[in-house]
C-alpha cells in the first residue's frame, strides 16, 4: 500500500508527518530502529605549526572528525574535505573484520618476533654450556655473541614497533596529503 505524505515545517523544525487522505492511515511505524552507523576514532589533522625547542620539535594540530561511515565488508574510499585549508584528502576505511584481522597480525608477528629472541637466547645458553670445554670451537664463542647483540635488540624493536601498530590500528587510511595526518582524538599536540 502506498501512502501519500506531506511533512510540514514549523520554524525551522520538522513536524511529524501527516497522511494527505483522512480515511486512510498513517505511515506505518518501522519494526526495529536502525544501528547507528560506526565510524573511525581516528580523526583528520591540520597541522597548523611546529616549533623547534632545544632538541625536541613540537607540532600543533586541529582535528576533524572521519564522517566515513565503516563498511560492513571490504573497504570505502571517499574525498574528505579538511575542515581548516578546504583541501580534498582521500580517505579509506576499512571493515571492522579487516581491521580486527590486521590488528591480530601485528600482534602474531610481534609475538614470532619476541619467541625468535627467546628461542636465540636458549640456543646461546645451550651452546655455551656444552661448549665451554672445546678449544677447536674458539670462533662460535665470538660469532653468537657478536650475532645476539645485533640480533636481540633489532627484534626487541620490531616487537615493541609492531605492539603500537597494533594499538594504534584503526582501519582508517589517508592518501598522503601535505600538512595532513591520522591523529588520536584529543591528540593536538606531538612531541618528536
């Protein structure tokens, strides 16, 4: 059944809508109240400044909020328009379920990362127990060592690089745009 309807604005408000025939009725009422649709945390950032202090720079950024509506599957890609320069910036969101994916591997392969150090580290402790006797072995005792002070802190480092990726992913990207970035909400302020 179709039904005509007319709404009827007061002052700047929108009133509820009317049937035009009398006899017959309203607009039916909708069964269940659609999901708020979800967006990225992340906001867009300007940034306006940066000072030089000492050592330490200091960026200073406005923020605007990603008005992409986060896909159900797959991904959407979009112009956004900044809010402070009126610059167009392509922007692209991800699903929840691609984002949750990508997270879980940063973390499996911080995880790899930490248990290739331990694994090193046992492999060491072994050899150099069984080792500590054997004269015709001089030139192991030089090469693990040497190979575990390059080794251990470059996995340390891409341990802790890959656990930020995983906290900082939010299934949101940004073509690179020049003065642009992805910022935490609040985050107006960055020290490097």
């Amino acid at each position: 059944m179709v039904v005509s309807v007319r709404v009827i604005v007061v002052r700047g408000e929108e009133a509820v809508p009317t049937a035009l025939d009398a006899g017959e009725p309203g607009p039916e009422p909708q069964s269940e109240p659609q999901p708020e649709p979800e967006y990225p945390t992340r906001q867009l950032a300007h940034r306006i400044g940066f000072r030089l202090g000492g050592e330490v720079g200091q960026g200073e950024y406005v923020l605007f909020p990603i008005r992409i509506p986060r896909p159900a599957t797959g991904r959407v890609a979009m112009r956004i328009v900044c809010g402070e320069c009126l610059a167009p910036v392509e922007c692209t969101v991800f699903s929840a379920a691609h984002t949750a994916r990508r997270r879980m591997r940063f973390l499996a392969y911080s995880g790899v990362s930490v248990g290739i150090a331990v694994a090193y580290c046992c492999f060491a402790g072994l050899f150099f127990s069984q080792a500590a006797g054997h004269a015709t072995q001089e030139w192991k005792i030089v090469v693990i060592p040497l190979l575990g002070i390059l080794l251990l802190p470059a996995l340390g480092i891409m341990a802790w690089g890959l656990l930020t990726l995983f906290q900082e992913e939010d299934g949101v990207r940004i073509k690179s745009s020049r003065g642009h970035s992805l910022r935490k909400p609040g985050a107006v302020v960055d020290v490097k």
